[in-house]
C-alpha cells in the first residue's frame, strides 16, 4: 500500500458534509482522522478507512500533534430555530470550541485550515448574488457564531501566520455513495420533501408564495455535497500561511420552493401535497451566491448544478435509509 500523500484531522467528520469531505480526502490518498462527539453525527457516517476518535473539539489538544497536515472544521450546533431559544449552546460550543481548536493547532504546529462557514454569516442580503464583500449582518445566534469564528481566524493568520480558508455555503443537499442528509430535527427543504414522498410526512408546508419571484415562493442557491467536498480539497491546495480566504460556495443560480417541490414528484413518481404557510420571519425573497472568488483563487467549478441530478442523489439516498420505501 503507498505512503498517505498527507494527514488531516476532520472535525465533526461524522455528519453530512463532514463525512462526505472525509472520503473525498481518502479518495484522494490522504490519511484522515474524524474527531466527533456524536451528539448530531451518525458512527456510521464515517467513511471506511478513517480513524474515528469520539471527542469534543474542546479536547482536540489531546489527539492533535504535528504529524497531520491541517485541519477541516465541520464541528458545530448548526439549527438556527435552536440557536435563537438556546444562544448559550452556539456560543459555548460554536466559538468556544473553536477557540480551543486554533489554539491546540498552534501548539502542535498544525498551520493549515479549511473552516466550514454558511451564508447565514450574511443574514438578509440587500442585493443578490451575494459576493463576500457584501455587509455581514446575522439574524440569528447561529449565524453570530459562525461569524465570529471567521473573525477569530482572520485574527489567527495575521498573528501567527495560520494558512486558512473560510467556505460559505448556501443550501447544500442531495448525497455521495452512503452519505446522505439525516437531520435530527430536519430543517432542510428537499429532505423534508422526500419524506413527504415517502410517506413519512403528509405534506410539505410552503412558507409563503407572494414573494417577488417568478411563482411567488422563495428562490434558493443548492449545491451538490460533492462539489462541496471538491471545494475543501482545493482549499487546502490554496491555503497560504498568513492569510485567511473567504469563499462563497454556491451555483449562481436559484430554485424556487415550488421548483423543488414539482422536481421532487418528477423524480419519485409520488404525489407531494402542499399545505400553504405564512411566512416566515427573517426569509428573503431570493438568496443566491456568487462563487466567482471560489473560482478565481480556488479553480473551482461545480459541475452537478442541476437540481433534478441532485434531488435524485437525495432520493436514491432517502430510499436506501428506508427500510420499507415505496
């Protein structure tokens, strides 16, 4: 068997973007650890071939030593509805649990990162696509800490010369192989809509349908998770020592809620009932990203935009997790 090409530690390896980043990574050569406390992450979301410690990022100063090559950071509480009743939990563990983690990365000489930061960091957008010099104004706690923790980093390079990059993601869905969306509340759109589908939900609920777009619901950004994966592992290429990158991560285009719902009965053949809803306080009419950073300085370009390839990778995913799906 040949030498792993590096060795990289994956914080919160154990969840949907996480897992699907880690076998990315073993894909391409690398030796990969997964440190998760699997209070949200599934054992089994850690792909075959990484070392799995079960821990809290808190303690990562245990386990981190300067035989890996850098470290990307999916560890976080990530419901915004919860971060707005229990602020306390994102802050404890969203920044400090991060500030733990850079400063065990400096003790063990570790100096590269990828950092997984979201579009909420944006919170309502007076103009879209969204570039990363746009104003950063979070609504919620969740968005606040993420937020926070991009600031850290940046603080982190300048001082002490950390290599890193930051990725905001818009709304990642559909599935690689095992790894797929398994939420626990889930929260997002095209799962939620597969489980109507399934039969596990009677109907979807459609927040709104007099905004100003083309069908009046709201338009969203979906990236597929592997081209998100694609994205760490260019990142880590383009990381430079003492200079943190921010990078939206999105397809420049938008899906309506009806969109998606109508692609989702195209796809599985099943009747999807809709059960129109208020809206819903904080929601854009239409957030969608620019990735021509991402672009320029990462080469990155996704190559699985189009949205009934991504809900069929979700429902392919869905079925297998359902033991008796239609």
């Amino acid at each position: 068997m040949s030498k792993p090409q590096k060795k990289y530690l994956v914080t919160g390896g154990a969840g949907y973007v996480g897992g699907v980043v880690a076998q990315h990574l073993l894909e391409a050569g690398h030796a990969v650890t997964v440190l998760d406390d699997l209070s949200t992450g599934f054992r089994e979301g850690v792909p075959a071939g990484a070392e799995f410690i079960e821990g809290r990022i808190q303690d990562a100063a245990k386990w981190l030593d300067a035989s890996y090559d850098g470290v990307l950071h999916f560890a976080a509480c990530s419901q915004v509805g919860e971060s707005v009743a229990d602020p306390e939990k994102y802050w404890v563990n969203n920044v400090g649990g991060s500030l733990a983690l850079l400063a065990a990365m400096r003790d063990a000489g570790v100096r590269t990162l990828v950092f997984s930061s979201t579009a909420a960091t944006y919170g309502e957008p007076a103009t879209t696509p969204i570039t990363e010099s746009d104003a950063t104004a979070p609504t919620n706690p969740y968005g606040a800490t993420k937020l926070a923790v991009d600031h850290m980093i940046t603080g982190e390079a300048a001082a002490h010369g950390l290599a890193a990059v930051s990725l905001r993601y818009f709304n990642v869905a559909g599935a690689y192989g095992s790894c797929g969306e398994r939420h626990d509340p889930e929260s997002h759109l095209i799962p939620l809509v597969l489980q109507v589908a399934l039969g596990r939900r009677e109907s979807i609920s459609v927040y709104g349908d007099d905004y100003p777009t083309p069908d009046g619901t709201c338009v969203r950004d979906y990236i597929h998770v592997a081209d998100l994966a694609e994205a760490h592992l260019l990142a880590l290429d383009a990381a430079t020592a003492g200079e943190h990158l921010i990078c939206n991560l999105g397809n420049g285009n938008g899906f309506s809620v009806r969109e998606v719902i109508e692609t989702v009965r195209e796809v599985t053949g099943h009747p999807v009932p809709e059960t129109a809803a208020p809206r819903r306080a904080g929601d854009p009419a239409v957030l969608v990203a620019s990735a021509a950073t991402a672009r320029d300085r990462l080469g990155w370009t996704p190559s699985r935009a189009d949205l009934t390839g991504i809900v069929t990778d979700a429902w392919t995913f869905a079925r297998r997790e359902e033991p008796t799906a239609p």
